[in-house]
C-alpha cells in the first residue's frame, strides 16, 4: 500500500537536513577565517587595541564599503608596522586585502574601499616588525551584498 504524504515527509527531511547543515557551515566558514589569518600572522595571538578603525555602521552598497585603518606606531626603524590585514568575517574568501609597510613611512595608515557579502564583522590585524600583532574590529549592515557567492 502507498503512503500519499510522500511530499510531506519528503519536505520535513528536508528541513531537518538544512537544519543540521547550518551548524556544519557555521564551523566551516570559522575555519576558513581561521586559516585565513593563519596564513598572514602565523601562530601570533593578536592583542586589542592601539588601531582605530573607521567604517560606516550601514553600507548602502557591499560592492564598495569604504575603511580607513590608523595604527598607532612610530614607524621607525626599530619600532614599525610591517603590515595590515583586512579580514570580512562572512564573505565567501575572508581575506580582503593585506597592506606591506615599511619604515620610510610617515605614519600606518590605509584607506580603502572593501566588498562584503552581508552584515558582517570586518577584521583587522596590524602585524608589528617584532612579530606581534594587534587587532581591531567593526560590525558593518549591509543593505545590498557586492559579493558573488
């Protein structure tokens, strides 16, 4: 004898399908960002503080979100930033631009315009010529994605 709630049981096993994948893409997506800084600051545990981060609250249009990154350093020869690192936390690649500095300039600062996928979290590491690493951060609203998945 055939059951006529096929459909129905077909649609339920479906959503507890989707269901159990989000946890699975969550953790994912986490070790992707993980590796991702991995690679650009090695085994460092970044600190807080010492940047400042500007960024809009709400960007209108993901496809161009503006930053501006300001580290406080000297910039000498004995105490400088040697790179900043920019990481969009939900994009579908997590590092968005990584910055070379050297001492010759006057002060660490970049501004750029970055694309995002959705409201997410922007990630900044500024990686000092001893080796350590600061970190800053900033939830960006994005009404209108400019990531391609």
């Amino acid at each position: 004898m055939r059951h006529t709630d096929g459909p129905t049981r077909r649609a339920t096993l479906g959503a507890i399908l989707s269901l159990a994948a989000l946890p699975f893409a969550a953790v994912a997506q986490d070790d992707t960002l993980a590796a991702a800084i991995r690679e650009q600051v090695g085994d460092a545990t970044p600190t807080e503080g010492g940047i400042t981060l500007r960024a809009p609250t709400v960007a209108e249009n993901g496809g161009q979100v503006p930053i501006t990154i300001l580290v406080d350093s000297p910039q000498t020869t004995e105490r400088h930033v040697a790179a900043i690192h920019v990481f969009a936390t939900r994009n579908p690649t997590p590092g968005v631009a990584s910055f070379r500095l050297t001492p010759l300039l006057a002060r660490a600062e970049v501004q750029t315009r970055i694309r995002l996928a959705e409201e997410q979290r922007i990630l900044v590491l500024a990686q000092m010529n001893d080796g350590s690493v600061r970190q800053a951060a900033a939830e960006i609203r994005v009404t209108t994605g400019g990531c391609l998945s």
